[in-house]
C-alpha cells in the first residue's frame, strides 16, 4: 500500500496524511497552520482529525490551527465530520466547538485518548 501524504506549513517539515478504505475517508493533519494544501488534502474527507492548538481570539497564528480557521478549512473543504485534538490550556477556557462551530457546519468532536470513531 502506498500513502500520498503532502506537505503542510509549520516551522519544521511535516506532512498530512490521507487514509482511505472503500468509501471511506480519514485525513489527519498533525502540527500545521492554514494553506492551501492542507485544502486539497481534506476535500471531501469523511472524518478530519485535525489539530486545534488555539481558540479563535489568537490572531495571527502561521504554524498552528484556531478553532476558527480549522472551522473554516473544513467547511470549505466539505468536510463531513471534524475530530479536533492538540489543544493548547488556554482552549479550555472557551468552549472549542461553539467556535468551530461558527464556521462548520457539520459534526464536531474532540478527541480523546483511546476513542474510537466508526467512518
């Protein structure tokens, strides 16, 4: 099997990667912040694992994700389903997916260790 990954923005090389089996699709994004192939690798993604490191009033972020940029990366991407993980302390004191939430319009998770998910 081969996996196609892309290479996304952070301040050191990473990559996102896509899984698929069937009809189903998952992509995983790890450290990134917004661009434009991170767009093309969560099109049409059934499930987007995706990190949230900040809540929406950081502005400015390049390397990592808000809850309000994964939001909109998602609706744009057409994702159907947003599982957030890699939260920073301070998205604890907001409430992530009502932020998210204001830009996506499908089902937002977070993630937890051991969770399991059905795609």
């Amino acid at each position: 099997r081969t996996i196609n990954t892309l290479a996304l923005q952070h301040s050191v090389p990473v990559n996102g990667y896509p899984f698929k089996k069937g009809k189903s699709s998952l992509v995983y994004t790890g450290d990134t912040g917004p661009c434009e192939s991170l767009l093309t690798l969560a099109k049409s993604a059934d499930l987007l694992l995706a990190e949230c490191s900040f809540p929406a009033a950081r502005k400015g972020i390049d390397y990592h994700l808000t809850s309000e940029t994964v939001g909109e990366l998602a609706q744009v991407a057409n994702v159907k389903k947003l599982l957030l993980t890699h939260m920073y302390p301070e998205c604890e004191l907001v409430n992530i997916q009502d932020e998210c939430a204001k830009k996506f319009n499908g089902m937002i998770e977070l993630a937890q260790d051991l969770k399991r998910l059905n795609i």
